[in-house]
C-alpha cells in the first residue's frame, strides 16, 4: 500500500486521490484540498493503468463537472441529478469489446470521455427561464438574471 501512495505524493504534497479503475476515493489526511484523478494512458503498445492524472485544484474538483462527468458524484452532493444517458467515446468503446474494462476514461491522443446526460428534479425554488431555449443571444445578457426564487 505504501507504494501506491509514494505514486501519487508529489513533492510532499498529497492529494485526495481518485482512482477510477479501482472506483475508489482515497483521502490523506493532510496536504491540499484538491483532487488528483488518475487515468489509464493508452500507446501503440500497452495500457498503463496509472498513466496519466489530471490535478483538480480545490475549485475545481468542487464543480459540478468534476463531481458529475469526472467522479460521478462518489461524494453524492447532487442526489436530485439522475444520469439517464452514458455513450462511451469510440476507443474506449472498442477497447471494451476486446474484453479489456479500463473505466470510462482513457487518455489516447488526448483525454477520452464518455458523452453523459442527466435528468434534473425538479427544484420549487428554482425559476424556469424561456431564454435559455433560445438558439441565440447576447453575450452576457444572463449576468444579472435571477435563477432562484
């Protein structure tokens, strides 16, 4: 276990580490408030399990994009956010049918993900807008726009 973890200390700093071949989220208890998500890399040759990692500084792992498309809310903060779609991106789709299970990501010629969709529940707080339908717009015309009642 040691090991594993000298992999992912960089310079005495520690990461909360996300590993989504093992599906696991591996806290330290101490260093940066950031997340460290660890990816297969694939090459002409062979898969590396640990190939590559995205650091997520602290604001970042805490968005909404981190915490649904990347971990897929492991922490569950958003219980009213249902994945209803997940389209494999096509390398990682022909991987899959080699029998090799290397997660939903993969970095090939640059990071591969899958598509996802969600379903949202609805909220009484939150205000249906009409303008967010609408295929054009003015840059910045949502920035003083209420969203919640």
């Amino acid at each position: 276990m040691e090991k594993i973890k000298r992999a992912y200390e960089i310079g005495k700093i520690e990461f909360t580490v996300l590993s989504l071949i093992c599906n696991s989220l591996r806290k330290f208890e101490n260093g940066l408030d950031a997340v460290f998500f660890v990816l297969p890399k694939l090459n002409t040759q062979n898969i590396n399990n640990l190939g590559t990692g995205l650091y997520l500084s602290p604001k970042t792992s805490q968005s909404l994009f981190a915490q649904l498309y990347l971990m897929n809310d492991i922490l569950e903060n958003y219980k009213k956010i249902k994945l209803v779609h997940s389209e494999d991106d096509q390398v990682v789709k022909s991987l899959k049918m080699q029998g090799l299970d290397i997660g939903e990501f993969v970095y090939y010629q640059g990071f591969r993900g899958p598509i996802k969709i969600w379903e949202i529940q609805e909220n009484e707080k939150i205000i249906a807008r009409e303008e967010f339908l609408r295929p054009t717009g003015e840059y910045a015309e949502f920035d003083d726009l209420e969203f919640v009642k």
